[in-house]
C-alpha cells in the first residue's frame, strides 16, 4: 500500500496523532504527513503511506490556502486559543481600517516565527523551550503571501480570511502583525488549511471515516505530469539496484514503469537512472 490519503484533521489534535492513528488504522509500516498543522489548526493533512514517505521534499515547498479568523484587542502567548490572555486593550477595529492594511501584507516579506512553535533552536523545539521559561532568539524566514481576502466580520474586532501563501508561512505570526499594523494585539481563533499544492479540502476524508474504510488513495504515478517510460525486467532488476541503463530520449524526469509504477527517472546523454523509488 503506497500513495496518499487527503485527511481532514481535526482541532486538538497533533498532526503526528493523525499520522499515528492513519498508519495503525491502515497497518502501515511508515507513514508521514506533508506540512505539519498547529493543534489548534483544523483542515486539510496530506498523510504519506509506506515509501511515498519519500515525496515529502517533493511536496515541501508547495503553496497554501487559509481560512482563519483574527481577533485584536487581545493576546495569548501562543498567538491561539491554547494559552491565556496576556495583553488587552480597548481599542476597537473596523472593517474599513483592517482592508486599508491588506495590501501592505501582499508579496514577499520575511516573517518572525512564532514564540511557541516547531522551529528547532539547538536541537530542541522552540515551544519547549518556551514553555520552560529559557530565553532564546528565532530567525525571521522570507515568505510569500499571495492574497489576503476579508471576508466578513463575525463579531466585535473578529474578522475571518481566506489567505494564500507560500509554505513555512505561519498564518498566527501574520495575526500578530496585522494586530501591530493596526496599534493593537491580536490572536487567531480558528485556522483551517484548505488547499496544499493542487490538493483541497473537498477531497479528504475524517478519521471516523478511515475508521470505516472509506477512503481512497492518490497513486504515487497520478501525482505527476511527466511522460512515462516502459522498461523490461532485465532493466528494472538493475535500475532498482541503483545501476544507470543506455536509453535514449530527452533529458528530463520520466515517471518509470515495468509491470508496475517503480517511481521518477531521470534521462542525462542517454542515459536512465531512477532518482526517486516509489516500490
């Protein structure tokens, strides 16, 4: 059993826990996840079985779709609903002052990490670290948002988006500046992923319903748009093997097949290596 299962993950839930109950569920000997989700967060989780674990660098870089709702006028120290307010003011926020500041969020910026997040600082998680009352410095990392859209008021200074951005963004740390932008504080309320690369949410599946065995699973070979290339077994024997093979064609990636989808080739002066085994 290889591919991918499109999850919808539930809120108060670890990605990891998703992964765990997917490969216990399906009797997996590897699973993985492709972009983790706060625990918070909700929505869509790409969830890798057995070697399609390999795609995740493949996957790493791709775009995201948000739903989320900010509140200003308050602050949490994890920017969420995990933790206590720690800031609060009266100052009240409207619609047209939060749609004078979107443009200025467009395009690319580097962007500060949350204090309470997954980032490594010397081998450890800056949310222990955080916990545990030390004292450290995070990176701000370049990020890309495509497009902030306003698409209503739900309440008193709470305002829900839809957000596309590049991957690694960090849809609390773009609350907390907005809440700076607008000379207040802020904390997100709700996040749900709803695309990941080419995949949405419309097409994943609950936990009960893998529970049930209602799902389906993305082939590897589905997920790619290169040209196929057939070999014989002789020639998968040693391909397999991390052997390179006489073909002739244009150099490029191919998606590799034999009796199966063996996984990605690569053609150079003519000749064939698989550079990403996916059997």
């Amino acid at each position: 059993m290889t591919g991918i299962i499109l999850i919808n993950k539930p809120r108060h839930m670890s990605s990891n826990t998703v992964v765990n109950v997917v490969k216990h569920q399906l009797n997996l000997k590897k699973a993985g996840h492709l972009g983790t989700l706060d625990v918070e967060a909700q929505g869509l989780l790409p969830v890798t079985l057995n070697s399609s674990t390999k795609l995740f660098d493949y996957f790493l870089n791709k775009n995201k779709e948000y739903i989320t709702t900010f509140k200003f006028g308050e602050e949490t120290s994890t920017l969420d609903l995990e933790s206590e307010i720690i800031k609060k003011d009266n100052k009240m926020i409207s619609a047209k002052q939060v749609l004078d500041i979107l443009p200025s969020f467009i395009g690319k910026q580097m962007q500060l990490p949350p204090v309470y997040s997954s980032k490594k600082i010397n081998g450890k998680r800056a949310y222990e670290l955080a916990r545990a009352g030390e004292n450290f410095n995070l990176d701000s990392k370049m990020i890309n948002i495509f497009d902030i859209k306003l698409l209503e008021q739900t309440g008193i200074n709470k305002f829900k988006f839809l957000i596309s951005c590049s991957s690694g963004t960090y849809i609390r740390s773009i609350c907390r500046d907005m809440a700076h932008r607008l000379s207040t504080f802020g904390t997100c309320y709700d996040i749900t992923r709803t695309k990941c690369g080419d995949f949405d949410i419309k097409d994943s599946y609950t936990l009960e319903q893998i529970k049930n065995n209602q799902y389906h699973i993305i082939k590897p070979q589905f997920l790619f748009d290169y040209k196929e290339i057939q070999i014989d077994h002789n020639n998968e024997t040693k391909l397999l093997n991390g052997q390179i093979i006489d073909h002739s064609g244009d150099d490029g990636k191919y998606k590799i097949f034999s009796s199966i989808f063996l996984g990605i080739g690569e053609i150079k002066n003519n000749k064939l290596k698989l550079i990403m085994r996916l059997f």
